[in-house]
C-alpha cells in the first residue's frame, strides 16, 4: 500500500508537501536561535551547548540533536526525490516547451528547481563551514559557535553565498508553503487570500530573520 501511494503523483506530491513543513517548522526554529547571536557571545554559545543536552539525563549527550538531524536528513532526501521524480513525468507528459509561458505564473514558481538546487548546494557549504569546520576561513573554534559565525560573515563570499541561498529560501517558501496547503486539502476559494498572505509574510520574515546575522556581522553590531 506504501509503495502504491509512493508511486502515485498524489502520494508524491504529498510527501513533497509533508517533508517541506517539517523542514519550515525546523527553519522558524532554526532561526530564532540564531537571533539570540545578537546577545552576546555567552548567550549564543550557551545556547549551541543547550541544543547538545536537551532531554538529559534521560537523553545521552547529543542524542536529541542527531535525532532532529536524522528527521531533517530523511525530511531533505524524501523532499528532493518527490520534487526530481514528479519533475521528470512533468517533462515526459509534455515533451515540447510551451510556446509562451502563463503569464500569472510568479517569479518563485518558475525558479522552485533551481531554488532547490541552490539550497541543497548550500546545505553542503554551510555544514562544511559552520559544523565540520572543513571549509572554515580562518581557524575553525569547536564548542564556539559565536565566533565561526563572526568569522563566516567577515568575508565577502561568506556573504554573498549566505545571502543568495536566503533569497532562494524566502522564493521556495512563498511558493512551497501555498502548494503544500493545496496538496494537503487546506487550501479553498475563502482561504486562499489568508494562505497566499502567510506565505508571504513567512517567507519575508525568515529571510529577513536569517540575513539579519550576516548585516549584523558586517555592521559590526555583533563582532
């Protein structure tokens, strides 16, 4: 019965639809806690220790944080999947390009693919400079989240690939968030207005939120 609901474009769409809710539930999250950088660097470190003791004693050290990165990691794959396989029979379903292209299709909805390309490029870079310290510029601090993200945000490229992957996150969310609630039966003529006005004010305020790190950085409010 999985594999059937699997293979349907429904079943699909569905859990294209599921995993991007999870993964914006994460984000909110995500970046109120990069707001508390504004704080101080004790505030912000003792922060990043917090997420590594959550639910002890019961929980060993970092158990709850590798559990909320395996459900992010499976969210991500099983959301990429959807999106390249329904991708793909779009393509066979219609072999030839459209002649002229719909004219109330928004700029986000033409650019989901290449947002989502984008992202999952930048996924790679930001765990490499930020958790593994492999790309890192400068020396890499373990146990000093404060001062890697100063670091990161005090080079241009650090910079500019923080910002086009946030412009790319506020693209997907404007659109993803509206498609999600079509999918899972929320949507309807007396709610679109109230739908299409939520997923625009999340999609700026994360953006906004999330960019709000590297101009503080570079600012020198937080330095």
């Amino acid at each position: 019965m999985a594999r059937t609901v699997w293979d349907s474009t429904v079943g699909k769409k569905t859990v294209m639809a599921v995993s991007g809710l999870i993964m914006l539930l994460y984000l909110v999250a995500h970046m109120i806690g990069n707001l508390k950088i504004f704080f101080g660097a004790g505030e912000f470190n003792h922060y990043a220790h917090w997420l590594r003791t959550v639910g002890e004693p019961f929980m060993h050290y970092e158990w709850t944080l590798w559990l909320i990165r395996v459900v992010l990691v499976v969210a991500v794959v099983a959301h990429a999947v959807s999106a390249y396989q329904l991708s793909r029979r779009d393509i066979k379903a219609r072999p030839g390009k459209y002649v002229h292209r719909k004219a109330r299709t928004s700029y986000a909805t033409r650019t989901m693919r290449w947002g989502g390309v984008i992202l999952a490029l930048f996924i790679v870079w930001h765990l490499l400079d930020l958790t593994t310290g492999t790309v890192h510029p400068g020396g890499f601090e373990s146990g000093k989240p404060y001062q890697n993200v100063v670091d990161t945000f005090s080079t241009w490229y650090g910079n500019a690939v923080y910002v086009v992957a946030m412009l790319a996150v506020g693209l997907h969310i404007r659109h993803g968030f509206w498609s999600a609630a079509q999918t899972l039966g929320v949507g309807s003529r007396s709610r679109d207005r109230a739908l299409k006005t939520t997923a625009n004010a999340l999609a700026l305020l994360l953006t906004a939120g999330f960019l709000a790190v590297p101009v503080g950085v570079m600012t020198g409010v937080v330095s």
